[in-house]
C-alpha cells in the first residue's frame, strides 16, 4: 500500500520504514492490542513444551481465547503451525484457563470459554503467495494481517481477504483420528453467513432480504466496517463492535453497543437489555420485522457507530 502525505494540495510519498526484528511488531500490537482487534492482553511469550506463543489473548465478544504469531520471513506454513498451536490450545484448556484468571484476576470457568471459536492471527510484513492462497477457504480458524511501519510513524494493517467457498475439510483428507487436524475441526468452527442464515430450516424469505439490506445499510455507514460472525451474532466493528445482528425467523434482532441513557430513540422502538441476559455487546434492542422500520433502525445504529470513532 502507498501512503501519501498532502501539503499544500501536493502530494508526497511517505516512505516504508522496515522493521528489523519480529519483536518490533509485536511491542506495537501488544500495545494496542484493543485498538486494533479489541482483544484482551493475557501473556507474551508463553511456553508449553517445546512450543512458545508469542501473544495470547482472550475476545470478550466471543469469549474465546486468541493466539497471536508475529513473522518477519516467509519460510513456514501458515496451516501446519496454526493447527498445531490450536491442537495444544485444545488439549491444554484448563492450564489456558489457570493463566488467564491468574494474569487478570478473574474467575472463569471451563464451560464458559466458547472453545469452538479459538483462533490463531498471523502479523507479517507481507506474506507469499502459497501463504495467501493456504488460508483461502471459508471456514479456517486462521487470519493473516500485513503490517507495515512509515517513516512518519504511521501504522498500516490490513487482512488477507478469503473469497473462497470451498470447505477447508472437504479438501484435507481424514487424517489419523486423534491428529492435530482432526482433534481441532471436530472442535473449532468458523461460523459464517451462510450458518446464520440456514441456522433454522424454516427461515422465511423476508427476514433473509431485511437482514441482507440492514446489513447493507450499516457497512454504508463507514469505508472499513468489519463484519464478524460469531455463534450467535453478527457483530459490526470500526475500533470496536457497535451493533449485532441476531437473525430470528421473526424478524432481525439488532443489538446496539451502547449503556443505558446514552441512547436518544424519540419513537420508543427500543427494550433496555441492560439488566436481561441476551446476546450481543449493547443494552438496546430494536426489532426489524418490515422494512418500513429499516431507517429507523438505521439512524439508532448510527448513533453507536459513532459513539466509538
């Protein structure tokens, strides 16, 4: 990516400022770790047997827990050490568990932990081809970012993009039962669009196109809108998750990330989650069940999306 700096209405180029070491880049995402992916910090450098993650972290959204893998060359692959590092994730849960409420001083328990969206992120200065091309397939637990540092201490990031709808288990063999691979696909899922909408065989037509146009609307609202599906949300983040869509065969549930009282909703369309378990990061819900209420539906939306630039 080229990044230009305008003074005066001229443009001038900004120049790539190289980093030397792995641990340059990982200084910099383990202080804005929350900026960056909204995630939560556990530990740097964590050992287990022979193998060391560089960042763990835990995702409050998902409650599941998140590796991180810094890399300043291109010789290794991507899907061996992704799947093996999920594989100990997986068969050390309690010891994952022990560091995160011993680092953090919290409580959490086994069951609370959403294992099956544990997931391993790769930062590099930029990855090949055959690296690019391993991950794409739409349901891997893995995700590549490119990071790039200017000299004028600007930071760039950006996600290696899949499009693919090919099914990673259709193309990986059964390998030995009890593998690395199959211990982690029996586990770990990689929901997306396709498994909230077919969630429920009955889903009508309507709710599909009202949540297909709501989802439309909100990605309007700003160039770099990240959609994350979880089990059972889809979250819309900028810095950080403002809204969530939950699809129904009633209609669409859409969840607003912000506290009770900050919310102006003149019509009174909205119910207060604030002291109701529900799913989604917001104390407000608005039904969507005709498209009649699509705009105003949009403009409290719009309000949370703002609320976090």
């Amino acid at each position: 990516m080229k990044l230009y700096k305008s003074k005066s209405g001229e443009l001038n180029r900004v120049k790539v400022n190289p980093f030397k070491l792995e641990k340059d880049i990982q200084n910099i995402v383990e202080s804005n770790l929350t900026t960056l992916f909204d995630l939560e910090f556990i530990k740097s450098e964590l050992s287990f047997g022979s193998f060391r993650f560089d960042t763990l972290c835990f995702d409050s959204e998902t409650n599941s827990f998140v590796i991180i893998e810094y890399k300043k060359g291109s010789s290794y692959s991507v899907i061996d050490q992704g799947y093996t590092y999920l594989s100990l994730l997986l068969n050390n849960k309690s010891d994952f568990i022990l560091e995160y409420n011993e680092t953090l001083g919290k409580s959490v328990k086994r069951d609370e932990i959403d294992w099956s969206q544990s997931k391993v992120i790769f930062i590099s200065p930029n990855f090949n081809d055959y690296q690019k091309n391993s991950v794409n397939f739409k349901n891997l637990p893995f995700e590549l970012w490119e990071i790039t540092r200017y000299t004028d201490d600007s930071i760039g990031l950006s996600k290696i993009s899949t499009e693919s709808n090919v099914d990673i288990n259709s193309t990986i063999p059964d390998v030995g039962k009890g593998g690395v691979v199959d211990k982690v696909r029996k586990e770990v899922v990689r929901y997306d669009e396709d498994y909230h909408l077919n969630k429920s065989k009955n889903r009508p037509e309507f709710v599909i196109e009202l949540y297909r146009k709501v989802k439309e609307r909100i990605l309007e609202l700003g160039d770099s809108i990240e959609v994350r599906f979880g089990k059972q949300t889809i979250g819309f983040r900028q810095n950080r998750v403002f809204t969530d869509l939950i699809i129904y065969n009633k209609g669409v549930g859409v969840v607003l990330n912000l506290k009770k009282g900050e919310l102006k909703d003149p019509l009174n369309k909205t119910e207060d989650l604030s002291e109701k378990g529900h799913w989604g990061s917001g104390d407000y819900r608005i039904w969507l069940k005709k498209e009649d209420d699509l705009e105003y539906t949009i403009s409290l939306v719009k309000q949370s999306y703002e609320n976090q630039l």
